[in-house]
C-alpha cells in the first residue's frame, strides 16, 4: 500500500516494510494458504452446494500456526 498515511503509521511505529511488484506470488504467503486450502477442497470432493459450506470451514480449520510460520520463513519474511 502506497497511502501516505499508510507509510506515516509504520514510520512511526518503526515497522520495517518493502514495496513489492504487483503480483509477485514468491513473496506472497498467502498463495501457499490456498494452495493448502484448494487441496484439502479436491480431497474433500464436495459436489453440492449444501455441503459447500461445511468444507470450506473443515479445509481453514486445517491451517496451523506452524503452516503460517513456515509460509512466511519460506518468502524471507522471517527467519
């Protein structure tokens, strides 16, 4: 996020940032949650709508705290 405000309250807070191109998946988390999320999905084989609901929860629910950690150390965010 480019807001100067934005960049006021983490200069202030002395939160270290990068700016990254606009799509850049090797340095995005996120996509590796929904890769693990899509597959949980396909194992799950969910064929209705009514059932729909209860998979997505089941497949979040598989995500752990190590996952995110590991997601992060994997895109150098932490070490």
């Amino acid at each position: 996020h480019h807001a100067k405000v934005v960049k006021n309250l983490l200069d202030e807070k002395h939160i270290q940032y990068l700016y990254l191109p606009p799509y850049s998946p090797d340095y995005n988390p996120i996509e590796n949650m929904w890769s693990k999320i899509k597959a949980n999905m396909r194992k799950q084989k969910v064929r209705t709508a009514a059932l729909l609901s209860e998979a997505i929860r089941k497949a979040f629910s598989t995500i752990r705290t190590s996952d995110c950690m590991g997601w992060f150390r994997a895109c150098g965010y932490v070490q």
